[in-house]
C-alpha cells in the first residue's frame, strides 16, 4: 500500500486541527490504519493520545505494527488486526478518523489485497458511519477523506444518521486541476445543522512546485521541504 500525497495531507490537517482547536483528545481510532500511517502522523502532533487502529487485511496489519514499534510512539499506538464491522471495541472515542476504501460500483483489479484497500466491499460507507456512530463519544469528532465524486452520497449519509458536517476542505492536485478528495470533519447532531466551513487547497502551484499552504503543513512530516 503505498504512502499517497492525498493521505498525508489528510493527516497532517486533523493534527493540526486538534492542536489548533486545543481539542482534548485522549482516545482516537483509525478505521481502515493500512501501514499506520495517519495514526502515526496524530501521534507525532497530539501529547498522549492514545490511539487503537484497526485494519482487517493481514500483510498490512503486520506491517502497521512494524512501523508502530520502529516510531517514538509505540506506546501509544494499538494496533488491531480485525475487522471493524466485528469488532467490539472496549471504550467510546474523542476522534475516529478514516481513510476508507474508495470505490463501490468501480471495476476492481485481480489482486485481491488492492481490492480490499481501494474498494469498499468489504466496507461500505454507510457501514463505516454505523461504526463510527456506535463507538464515539456523544461530544466527539470525525473526520473523513473520500473522493470528490461523492460528495453528495456522502452528505446524505451523514444527515441519515444525523450527524453534522462542521468543515469542509477540498483538495486540487494542482491550482489547474478539478477537486480529487474532499476532508470533512463532523460531529453527532441529533437537533438540526450546524454551519459549514469550506476550505481547499492545492498541492501545487502553476509551476508544479509545492504550494506555501502544503509547505507549510507537511513540513513536520516531509524530510525535504
């Protein structure tokens, strides 16, 4: 599975924001961890945060728990090899966040790995709301990343099971090019709407350099910018 710019992005934005809003986050989870990556990129921003990340494909449980034990954070990162839809998580969370299988209805590949990080038969959308729903805490936050294309299904989904959209970012690969994914952060909301920041940003600029925006929040991460 490889590391892709999207994903770092998406990582280093929720750090940010915990350390921006000064969020007290003393337990998130990961649906979906992969290598590690995003758990990783939290702990690295958030003091003594505890963090359980699940992942259902073996090859890259295994390797999520060798990058965990390779970090400075291994203490605090708690990789579980299950899948998620199973699982009974023993407490309630501050933040889950996740990077889900992409597409439902798309073609899919022969290897059956890919398959299972990329396509989401074996998690659905609306079943990964249904985790996230059962297992956060009542004053809690989500966050998601998704392709752009599915905004609006997204947005439907979110409002079936009432939850709110607090923030919006939407992601160019370049000032010249379309939205790709799209980042939404939100919240449990049972009595009505709450209003919507929207956000974008574009990882490069009209000379195919690096944007100052993207400098600036990939720098912590990034060995050479």
């Amino acid at each position: 599975m490889k590391v892709t710019t999207d994903a770092c992005l998406f990582g280093a934005i929720q750090g940010l924001e915990a350390e921006n809003l000064n969020l007290k986050i003393e337990n998130a989870l990961d649906i979906g961890t992969g290598t590690g990556l995003l758990a990783l990129m939290f702990a690295q921003k958030v003091p003594d945060v505890q963090i359980d990340a699940i992942e259902i494909d073996t090859p890259a449980a295994e390797q999520a728990r060798e990058n965990i034990i390779a970090s400075p954070w291994k203490e605090r990162i708690h990789i579980i090899h299950a899948d998620a839809k199973e699982y009974r998580f023993s407490k309630k969370y501050d933040l889950i966040f996740s990077n889900p299988p992409f597409y439902e209805n798309d073609l899919k590949t022969e290897e059956e790995q890919k398959n299972t990080a990329r396509h989401s038969h074996h998690l659905k959308l609306e079943e990964l709301l249904v985790i996230i729903k059962n297992n956060l805490k009542p004053e809690g936050f989500f966050s998601l990343l998704l392709p752009y294309k599915r905004s609006d299904e997204i947005k439907k989904l979110l409002s079936k099971k009432e939850f709110a959209i607090l923030k919006m970012i939407l992601f160019r690969q370049s000032v010249n090019h379309d939205y790709f994914r799209i980042m939404l952060t939100g919240k449990n909301n049972p009595a009505g709407k709450e209003e919507i920041r929207i956000e974008e940003i574009a990882i490069l600029n009209d000379s195919e350099q690096y944007t100052p925006e993207f400098i600036r929040l990939l720098k912590d991460y990034y060995l050479y910018l």
